[in-house]
C-alpha cells in the first residue's frame, strides 16, 4: 500500500497530537517541579540555632562575621521532607532595608561562597535539610532582624541580634 502525500501530512498530524496530549496529561516540569517540591500545608519549618547573638558592647562589629544556618523541613506527620523547595528572606539583608548582611547561598567553611539576595530559593537535600550562611558587616551598630524561610503556606523564623 502506497502513501500519498495527504497521507502522510495525516499521520504526522496524528503524531503531533498524540505528543501534545502526553505532554498535557505530564504536566510540565519533572520530579523537582514547584508544585511538587512546595511543603503541604500544615508541614513545619525548624531553623537552627532558633537565634544568634553577637556582642560587642554597642560599638558594632570590627569585622564582618558569618553565621550558619540550618533549616530542616517536615511533613505534617513529622517525617522529613527530602528536596522540599524553600524561599529565604530577611528585612535587613541585601538588598533590603540598610543592607546589614548578606545571605550566602552555601555554610561559611565553603569558599568561594555565592552571595545571593534576600528572598533568595533553595531545595533542602535528601534528608530535608539546607544550611547557609550569613555575612554581618562590619560596623553596623547594633541591631536584630528576622531570617524567614517559607515553603508553601509554611514558615519557619530566627533571629540573628548585634547588640
């Protein structure tokens, strides 16, 4: 049986239709996509340390400090959340408010490290757990501000203090 040229303009148009319903039916993105990466509601958000406090007696910092961070993110049951997608935010960090600090997309001990604005996004590894850093600088008097990190409806808040 021979194909005409109608023909085979029918196939691949049958071909293509059949490719765009597999890709509706997928939906776009894969394993790692937003929609599957975002807390459920009623999941929690643990920063640790909950608080970091530096004192300098008033006069500010003499150098510029960093300060680990660690979030772990659960389900509502309590069991972790591998590769749960987070946003991470503070008022004062870069480049808010008077840009007291600047978050760091890795922990300290890693050089270089990646500078990255407040509101910056970040995916907690296989055992639900993300750690940054922050970066104080030098001579900013004293201060406290909020470090807020939310996935979906779910927030979880610390505190860093220069006082």
């Amino acid at each position: 049986m021979k194909l005409t040229i109608k023909h085979k303009q029918l196939v691949i148009l049958a071909l293509l239709l059949v490719l765009l319903l597999i890709t509706l039916v997928q939906g776009c993105g894969g394993e790692n996509s937003t929609k599957n990466c975002t807390a459920p509601d009623g999941s929690t958000i643990t920063i640790t340390p909950s608080s970091q406090t530096l004192s300098t007696g008033g006069a500010g910092l003499s150098f510029p400090t960093a300060l680990d961070w660690t979030v772990k993110v659960a389900y509502p049951d309590g069991t972790i959340m591998p590769k749960a997608c987070i946003t991470v935010a503070g008022t004062f960090a870069v480049p808010n408010g008077f840009g007291l600090y600047q978050f760091q997309f890795y922990p300290s001990q890693v050089t270089p490290n990646l500078p990255v604005n407040s509101g910056f996004s970040a995916q907690t590894d296989d055992f639900g757990q993300y750690t940054f850093s922050t970066l104080l600088s030098a001579g900013t008097g004293t201060w406290n501000d909020t470090i807020y990190v939310r996935s979906g409806a779910n927030q979880g808040n610390a505190t860093v203090t220069v006082q």
